[in-house]
C-alpha cells in the first residue's frame, strides 16, 4: 500500500530548515555534561544510523541509539513555542537535530518517515521531558509545562544513511496503519494501555525500549 504524503498544514511543500549539532557542555549547578546545547551548522551534515556525525551524546543510556538517532522539531510547533516564550527561537534550543518547515508535531505519529535525498528516517517515539531539559531552560517548571503543552518532539531512526544541509526539500510519508500520534505517546508514557491500544501500539514501528515494556505488560 502506497503511503500517503503530508505537505504540511498550509499546503507548501516542507523542507530542512535548520542542522544542529553540539558539544559537551556543562549546564551550571550541574556536575555533568550534556549535549544539549546544539546550534546550527553551516553546509552539510552526514546523518548515519547513529545520528548526525560529529553531534556530542554524552548520556547513552537515556539519549542516542539507533531507535532514538535524530530528533526532530517542525516549525509550527518552534512558532508557537516563540509565543509561548515571548523571544524568537533559535534552532537548537530544545536539543533538536533537525528543524523542518510547515511541520505540527502533533501531525506527526510512529511509522511516518521524513525523506531529504538519499536520506530516510521513520519516527519511533516522542520526547518525553527531563531534569537536563528543564534545566537547560533554566525553569525548573519546565518539564510540565512542556506536558502540558503536548506538542512533543520526534525520535528517529535511520532507515538510510545521507548527506542533508539547510534548503533540502523534504517529504513526509504518513503511516499507513493505525496511528500512534505523539501527543497520544506522551499521554499514555508509563501508563498501563487497554489490550487494543497495546495491540495498535505494538502494529506500529515504535522504538525497541518501548516495544519490549508492552510486550511484558500482562
């Protein structure tokens, strides 16, 4: 079955807007380093089955790995986060590898796949907010208010390899099963699900860590 194409809320057709990669950095008051600090590159950017080459990942066991390879925000969703926080948004910010126009993130859901030349990925999971990232923001309320706001950013994995920069035309492919948006895998993260939502859950491509919590759910 041919998967249907998203070109974004307002009809145009999307594209790469920003690459961001960063460097370990130490947030302050905190002994370790993260991340999460990424700015725009300039030219282009490799992005293997790891992620972007060259972008600092500094806690593997809660960050990377191939079902959590790039993170991605859409435009619309950084708009409104613009307003929310009464200053412009600069790409980055929230530790996204990607920033792609005219995308909601809460049009996105597990199994949709992003495409820019050689390169592919397919959604896995949402972002689910954390100490490091309320931090980052230096509001220690942040972490709720980003729940709150239920426009969660977009884990990846890698299904080819390639070479993307800023002003690559991208395409969205809409998963072709039933839909597991990011706003509903925030909702529910840690929940017990009803044996059709697990079963809808598991049908889609989600990330493994996920997948193994509700394949042991009794």
């Amino acid at each position: 079955m041919e998967r249907k194409r998203n070109r974004g809320r307002f009809g145009r057709p999307m594209k790469i807007l920003a690459l961001c990669i960063g460097n370990p950095e130490r947030l302050a008051g905190k002994s370790y380093k993260t991340g999460i600090f990424k700015h725009a590159a300039n030219g282009a950017v490799m992005i293997d089955a790891e992620g972007l080459v060259g972008d600092a990942i500094c806690n593997r066991k809660h960050h990377g790995g191939v079902d959590q390879a790039v993170y991605i925000e859409g435009s619309l969703t950084l708009d409104w986060w613009a307003q929310q926080l009464g200053r412009p948004y600069e790409p980055g910010t929230f530790g996204e590898n990607i920033v792609i126009s005219d995308l909601d993130n809460r049009d996105v859901a597990v199994g949709d796949r992003f495409i820019s030349g050689d390169l592919i990925l397919e959604v896995t999971s949402c972002r689910i907010p954390c100490a490091t990232f309320a931090a980052r923001m230096i509001d220690p309320k942040f972490v709720k208010r980003y729940t709150v706001a239920a426009r969660p950013g977009i884990y990846c994995r890698v299904i080819n390899a390639g070479v993307a920069e800023a002003g690559m035309p991208v395409e969205h492919q809409l998963f072709v099963g039933e839909k597991v948006s990011m706003p509903e895998l925030m909702r529910t993260f840690g929940r017990r699900l009803s044996e059709p939502d697990r079963a809808r859950y598991l049908a889609a491509p989600i990330h493994y860590k996920l997948r193994a919590m509700l394949e042991t759910q009794k």
